[in-house]
C-alpha cells in the first residue's frame, strides 16, 4: 500500500509545503476522528483536474476509536463518487457542504470540509457518520462535538494542526484517556471520567468542573519550573498568553503520585478564541518501560559524537602532516583529505545531536562554507545560498554533503581569480520527489573541450560515484547563464 507522501508525489502537483501540511493533519487527525465519532477521509484534486474534469483521490483514511466504523472498506486509493461534484464544487470554492451515500444497507452521512493552506484550499476533509435516528447526546458526547465542530473550522482555516515543538519527542494522549474542555477564561467546563481519574491519582480528589486548571497544576506538580511551564503552556492555550516561537504544547510531568502527558489544543475557530481541549494520559508504568529505549537512543548518539570525535582528531593529523609536507602535491592531496574527512565530521556532529536521524542540510552547508573558504584563501569570495535543502535521513545526506564540500571546493578553486575572489550562489528547490541543487559561480568558467566523463580529476571522480551510484541521481557539469560555471545534482529523496 502506498503511503500518504507517495500517493501526494504521483498524483498532485502539491509544493513541499503544502505536503507537509497535509501530512501533520493526518498526524493529529485521530484527534478529530474520535471527537467527531466519525470516520474521516483525505482527498486532493489529481494532477490534470480542470473545471470541467475533476478528479478527486482519496489518500488518506482514519477511524475512530470513539465509535463503530461506517467505512468498513479501505478507501485509500479510490477516486470520489462522480454525483457527489456539487458538493465538491462547493468545498474546493472554500465552503463546507453535506452529503449523504449508503454503504451495506446503512445511510452515511458526509460532512466534507476544505483543508486550507497559504490562502488556498488544497484538499478536503470527510467526516463519515451514521445518519440514522440519533440520539439525544451525552454530556461527553456533547462536548466532543463542539470541540470537533471548531478543530474542523480551523482545518477550514488552515490552522489546524499548529506548528509547535515538541524537541523531547513526547507521543500524543487520546481522546479516551482523559479529556478536558476549558473555557476562554481557562476554567474546566467538562472532564471526562477518565481524566477525573488520572487527577485523583495525581493527589487532586476535589470537584475539578468550574475551576482553573492552570492553578490545579501549579499546585499538584512537584517541580515548581515544571508547574510553571505547565501553566504557561494552559494560559497560551486559551488564549491569554501570546505564544513563543514553535512554543511546546504538550509536557510530561510529575505529581506526587503519578506522571501524566498533557496535550494541550487551542480552539481558536475563524481567529475566535472559545477555548481550549486539554488531554491527558496516565504514564507512570509506560514511562518504566521507555527507559530502555531512551538508554538506547543515547548510545546511538553518543556513538555519533564519538565519531565526529575521531574524525576531528584524523582531520587534525592530516592539517598537521600536510604543514610538515614540503611536496606541493602531497599538501594538496593531504589538504582535500582533511576536507573531506571534516565535511563527514559535521554530519556526525549533527546527527549526535537528532533524535530522528535526520541532518539539516541548509545548517549543514551554512557551517561548511567558512572551513571550506578558509581552506582554499578565499577570503574574497562571496556566498549565497538561496531556497531550500531541507531535511534528509542520514544516509542519504551524508553522500550528499560529501558531493556538496566537492563541488564547493571547485568553484571556489578553479572558479575564482585574482584577488577580487567572486560570487557563488547555492540554490535548492525539491518537492515530494527529488531534491535539486544547483551550484554556480561567476569565475573563469570550464576548460575548452571539457569533458566529464573522461577527466581523470578525482573530486569529480568522488562525486559522479556518489551522485550515481549512492544517491541514485544525475550530475550536469556546464556553462553558467552568465558566464562562469554550473554544477546541478538531481536526486530523489524517497
């Protein structure tokens, strides 16, 4: 079965972007499947969809753990029913519409919402339900609704999911663990049995309805830098506090009987703030058992700083013994080793300190380009690096920033003269296939009748086996737009 990335890179012209977005949705829709009580599907116009000729594919389905499923079958993959264009019509013009399809004899009810990103609607948002004879709604029923009725106003909006931190890695509380509904002034105006549980097991066995939750916290947790993050993170919530940048909205903490993983989700419908949805899960036995996994991440890392280590006492060696050198080839040669062996250093360095395996290259290439500069003198040459790397797993970065320092070192070698130095300009584009990087300087330009593949430089050696064999992608060596040369490497990022 193809994954949601997948299914985005072979029938949308989606940006990176817009990608991204609709992959944290489905990261956090099981929130909203289970508040809604209702099955939800993901759909995005196909690639060639006009006004006349739409064609809508389902990528992605979620059901909820709240309620018996409606969609029994694996829409993944499908493409929408062709009667239901009024309705799309109306959702990709920015308006939420109903429907209504049977399925196994069972009358569903579709609620379809636009998924907005930048200004645009990019997708659209299903909630499947029974429509059948309802019954009147429990208090908890009720207060799911509401709360899945604002969460799908802001998805319209598109500003739901939030972008914030989560630097520790912490995992995401379920409705059904604990659920908290506070009101624009921050106090309790529903919880539900499970999270009344886990209060009392933290120590708090009073009424929590009606009061401020920020202030219960403060007074069960037992780190007072703890407690007062804590509510911090429940007044930014509702509202009454601005939020910091990539500001962190869920934190595990520790009250004198027990650890609970708070979540805390703003609803702020049509910019409106009307509260906020807090959950909380109970993990003091899972916090047990993640110990082994943590002691294992941090053998991981510390074998990555340990190796940038070494590689930085070979780097040193090498500067050592090419100072000592007095054959101008044989300090050349050491020169670019050093290079080369530093560049492979920083990625460790980088990766001592992920928690995902993954190395930034834009951080990468920013950090570069002064050792690379001081390198070869060339104190006059001017950098720019413009779009975006953006972030790859390790083992396909670290060739790739070994093709970077490369063909780097070239332009600023062979590209430069004189002691004006020059201008080279880094530009990345990539979307959801491939990642483009291109190179390029404004100096001296090839060799007349260079050829590729018969130079027997070792540089571009290095970097054609990487390109072409490692990375499984395609190297253009030529004559800049205005003048200078060109260096573009192509490779997928899947």
């Amino acid at each position: 079965m193809s994954t949601l990335a997948d299914l985005l890179a072979a029938h949308t012209a989606l940006t990176d972007e817009g990608a991204g977005h609709l992959q944290r949705l489905v990261a956090e829709w099981q929130l909203l499947a289970d508040l809604s009580f209702a099955d939800l599907l993901m759909s995005v116009r196909t690639v060639g969809s006009d006004a006349e000729n739409t064609r809508v594919l389902t990528v992605a389905q979620c059901r909820p753990n709240t309620a018996s499923t409606v969609l029994p079958r694996d829409e993944v993959g499908t493409l929408l029913d062709g009667g239901r264009s009024e309705a799309l019509d109306a959702v990709f013009a920015g308006r939420p519409a109903r429907d209504s399809v049977t399925a196994g004899g069972v009358t569903v009810g579709l609620q379809l919402w636009p998924i907005g990103f930048d200004g645009e609607v990019i997708a659209v948002l299903t909630r499947a339900v029974d429509a059948g004879a309802p019954s009147p709604p429990s208090p908890l029923e009720a207060a799911y609704s509401d709360c899945a009725n604002d969460l799908c106003q802001m998805v319209s909006d598109g500003s739901f999911p939030l972008v914030e931190g989560n630097p520790t890695g912490l995992s995401t509380p379920r409705a059904g663990d604990g659920f908290i509904r506070l009101d624009p002034d921050g106090a309790v105006a529903y919880a539900s049995p499970n999270a009344l549980s886990a209060f009392h097991r933290m120590g708090y066995s009073a009424e929590l309805s009606g009061t401020l939750l920020a202030d219960v916290i403060t007074g069960l947790l037992t780190d007072a830098f703890e407690a007062q993050d804590a509510a911090h993170m429940l007044r930014i919530a509702v509202g009454q506090r601005e939020p910091d940048v990539d500001v962190a909205m869920r934190m595990e903490v520790d009250a004198r009987r027990a650890t609970v993983l708070l979540r805390a989700v703003p609803l702020r419908p049509a910019s409106k703030t009307t509260g906020a949805v807090v959950l909380i899960r109970d993990v003091t036995e899972v916090k047990r058992r993640d110990l082994a996994l943590i002691s294992k991440d941090a053998t991981i890392r510390e074998i990555h700083h340990r190796v940038k280590n070494n590689l930085q006492s070979v780097s040193a060696l090498l500067r050592l013994q090419a100072r000592r050198t007095s054959y101008p080839e044989a300090r050349t040669a050491l020169t670019e080793a050093d290079r080369r062996v530093a560049s492979i250093a920083l990625v460790h360095e980088l990766l001592s300190g992920s928690v995902d395996e993954e190395v930034d290259l834009d951080e990468v290439v920013d950090r570069l380009m002064p050792t690379l500069l001081d390198a070869a003198g060339g104190t006059h040459t001017r950098v720019r690096r413009r779009g975006r790397l953006g972030v790859l797993p390790a083992e396909l970065a670290m060739p790739l920033v070994m093709v970077l320092s490369e063909l780097i070192q070239n332009s600023v070698e062979h590209g430069m003269s004189g002691d004006d130095g020059g201008a080279i300009t880094i530009t990345g584009s990539r979307d959801m296939r491939r990642l483009k990087v291109s190179i390029s300087d404004d100096g001296q330009g090839l060799p007349q009748g260079f050829d590729m593949l018969a130079s027997e430089r070792l540089g571009l050696q290095i970097v054609r086996t990487l390109v072409e064999i490692d990375l499984g992608g395609a190297l253009e060596l030529g004559a800049g737009t205005g003048g200078g040369t060109r260096a573009t490497v192509t490779v997928p990022v899947r």
